[in-house]
C-alpha cells in the first residue's frame, strides 16, 4: 500500500542507494506549466482570447521569454529532488522541493509491475515502471528510467517481493518467458470488422449529423455532436487495433507477460493468485470463424484483456494458465434455467446458464454475445440472492457473486429453492477455498 510520508523538518542527507531518474524526465516534466495555460485557454477560451489580443508583439516575446526557462528550470528541479530506492521490504519514492514526501511501497503487496514506452519514449530509449499495490487508488510510476534499467529493476523487485536476498535479486534477472499465444494482424483486423460496436458507432458517426444539420443548420450543435460521435468511432476500430497490435502472451515463473501496442509498447504481467474472474466473451459475428476474446478482473490492477482474439480452443489452453486445472465447460454442460422464465424475459432467457464444479463458479448470460464468467471459489467475497416482484410471483430469483476485484457475476433467472441451495452450497466452497488456496506469491513454484 503506498502511504505518504511526513514532510521533512529539516533537509537531509541522500540516503545511500538512491537513485535518480533518467535525465531525459526534465523534458516530460518541463510540460506542466504549459499544460496548466492550455488548460485555462480550453476552459475558458473567450477569455483567453481577449487577452491575448490585449498583448503587444514585444510583450509576447518577453512572456514567452520567462515562460520558457521557467518551465525548463521546473522540470530539471522537480527531475533532481526525486529519487528511488530499494530496501529489504519496499521501493521508497522521495520527491518535492519545498514539502519533501516520500511513498512507501511494501513489496509484498505489489499486484503488478509493467513496463510501457510511449512512441516518444521508444525513440528516446526510455520507458516508464507502472505499480499496481494493494489499496492504492491509482497505479504508482517510475517515469522514466532507462529501458535497460527499467528491466533491471522490475527484475530485482519481482526478485525480492519473492523472497531472495537482497544482495542476490540483482543477480537473478528477469526469468526467462516462453511464448504460448500471438494474434495476428490480420485476425485482429478482421474481428474488429465482425465486430458490432464498430459498425454502430460509424453508422451514428455518419448519419446523425447529417440529420441535425437539416434540423439545425447550426453547425456548433453539429460539431459538438459529430466529433465525440467521430472519436468513438475511432476508439472502437482504429484505436483497439492499435493498442492491441501484435499482441504477444508468454507463460514465465511470475505470470503471464503481455506485450502489445502499435506505437505505445506495453509490457504488462498477469500476476498468478490475483486473478478474480474470467470472462470468454463470443460475439455473434465470430462463431463461424470459432473465435473469442477473454477478458480478466485482477484484483487492484488495471489488466482486463487477456486474449483480444483467438480460436475458442487457443484461448481455452491460455486461460488453463490463468486458472490451473480448470476445465472451461461447454455450452451444453451448462444448466438452464427453468422454463417458466420465458415470462420473465422472453426469448433471452435462453441465453442464460450456470454450472459449479470443485475449483469455479460458472456462468453465461447473453444470447447474440454471449459472456462465459468464471470465478474460481476461492476469490469469492460474498454470495447474494435477489427477486424482485415479478420473479418472486414465478418463483425464480438472481444470485449474484461478489469477487474481491469490486466485481459481480450473476446467476440469472434460477428457480428460487434452487438459488437458495446454491447460496449455501457456494458459500461453503468459498470458505473451504480461502482455506485450501495457495499463498499469492510472485515466482511461486
């Protein structure tokens, strides 16, 4: 957990084993100021405008004059009063100027450690460290080190959070990974054309502000309409395609590495024993070509892709890392609910199932995309059952399966002694489990 520390009283001396950033960081951190008058100017641009029209050519010259050491001398001051350090049990993170603060980050409540390089960063070299911790609302950040010492030290903190000795975690290196998954281009081009969301917003993205242009003739209510609808559009095609681009799974001692990314690099790490949910995801459009995408709830972390897009049988084998020993049930193993639940939720209903064995809690919802969760027994926080009135008068009732990633995963449409049974017999297996689990370590054998 990162805690802040006390404001130093009085300056002290560098403690030994510190380190600095990388000198390129002045220049990110340089950026700042300048963000805060874009910033004002966006917020409040009349205003801005008028000032600047108030401003002579030589007084803009002088503003900009100050403005721009100001900025360069923020940077390098902000880049030479941060350091880092590792200790026997956390990373140390001293920063500030005139309020010194320091976080410090437990290793042994570290989630994840990846690394990402920005397309900028990849020219310069450079790369940033990103945290996930136990309780911490955002992702702590190294940025930036060196790419070659950012390895480095992701290495020796995974090295220690495992339990070696200091003066041996550097020596022990990144452990070696071995691939087991690769998405080609050209699969990941051709899903996202089968998928609906892309075909959706674009179709919005050209037919709405046409239609508001003949109603309007406005073109602000145009605009202000077209370009979110434009950038959804974009994120949903162009933007998936270049973050997912050759996305890369390879199974090593501490999880699964997941590398990816068009023009940003992202080096992420599933961490083993953190996973809370799988999710198989089956779009309607993908069946024939036999395809899925998996998706993950990792407690405390930001990871929620695993596989954008494999054959069923690929990803089954992938997801058999992520949850040793679990066999992902066919459809037809799965138990539907009782048939008067058409006059709950007619047709649809049908896309609904469940299914319970000695290590996950499964379910399906969804009948034109349909959603396969699984939630082994042990990340099990708390077990409920719902029925509203309707359901109560057909005696059907939800349960719902809280996990300790502030997810649900739902049973819908179960008869109602049957949801009751479930809610004693799951929380049972989910007490059992918590007992039976291995520890959550990193390079656990």
């Amino acid at each position: 957990m990162t805690t802040p520390g006390v404001a130093d009283a009085v300056a002290v001396e560098k403690p030994a084993g510190e380190r600095r950033l990388h000198p390129v960081t002045p220049l990110r951190r340089a950026w700042a100021p300048v963000t805060v008058l874009i910033g004002w100017a966006v917020h409040d641009p009349d205003q801005a405008q008028r000032q600047l029209t108030r401003l002579t050519t030589t007084t803009l010259l002088i503003a900009l004059a100050v403005l721009i050491p100001a900025a360069a001398l923020y940077g390098f001051l902000s880049w030479w009063f941060t350091h880092f350090s590792v200790t026997d049990s956390e990373l140390r993170i001293r920063t500030g100027l005139l309020f010194r603060r320091t976080a410090h980050i437990r290793l042994e409540r570290v989630q994840a450690i990846d690394i990402t390089q920005p397309l900028l960063a990849r020219v310069a070299g450079v790369a940033k460290l990103k945290l996930d911790v136990i309780g911490a609302a955002k992702k702590d950040e190294l940025a930036f080190l060196g790419a070659d010492e950012a390895r480095a030290l992701r290495a020796e903190l995974l090295a220690r959070a495992a339990g070696f000795a200091p003066e041996t975690a550097r020596e022990v290196g990144e452990a070696p990974a071995r691939e087991i998954l690769r998405t080609p281009p050209r699969d990941l081009v051709f899903a996202l054309l089968l998928t609906g969301a892309t075909w959706g917003s674009l179709a919005a993205a050209l037919v709405v502000p046409p239609l508001l242009w003949l109603a309007t003739h406005n073109v602000w209510t145009v605009l202000a309409t077209a370009l979110p609808l434009l950038g959804t559009a974009g994120a949903s095609s162009v933007g998936r395609f270049v973050s997912e681009y050759d996305w890369t799974v390879g199974e090593s001692p501490d999880g699964l590495r997941i590398d990816h990314g068009l023009l940003d690099r992202v080096h992420e790490t599933v961490p083993p024993g953190r996973v809370q949910t799988v999710r198989i995801v089956e779009p309607l459009l993908w069946r024939w070509r036999g395809w899925v995408r998996v998706e993950l709830d990792v407690a405390g972390s930001s990871n929620s892709v695993l596989v954008p897009v494999a054959p069923r049988a690929v990803a089954e084998a992938v997801v058999a890392r992520v949850l040793p020993g679990v066999a992902v049930p066919a459809r037809s193993a799965l138990s539907r609910p009782p048939r008067r639940a058409w006059r709950s939720v007619p047709l649809w209903w049908r896309g609904q199932g469940i299914a319970v064995s000695d290590a996950v809690f499964v379910t399906r919802h969804g009948l034109l995309r349909g959603r396969l969760a699984l939630v082994p027994h042990a990340k099990v926080q708390s077990v409920r059952v719902s029925q509203g009135p309707w359901r109560r008068l057909w005696r059907l009732a939800d349960l719902h399966v809280d996990t300790g990633a502030n997810k649900t995963v739902t049973a819908r449409l179960r008869d109602a002694d049957e949801a009751a049974a479930l809610l004693r017999a799951q929380a049972e297996r989910s007490r059992t489990g918590r007992r039976d689990a291995r520890p959550d370590r990193w390079m656990a054998s």
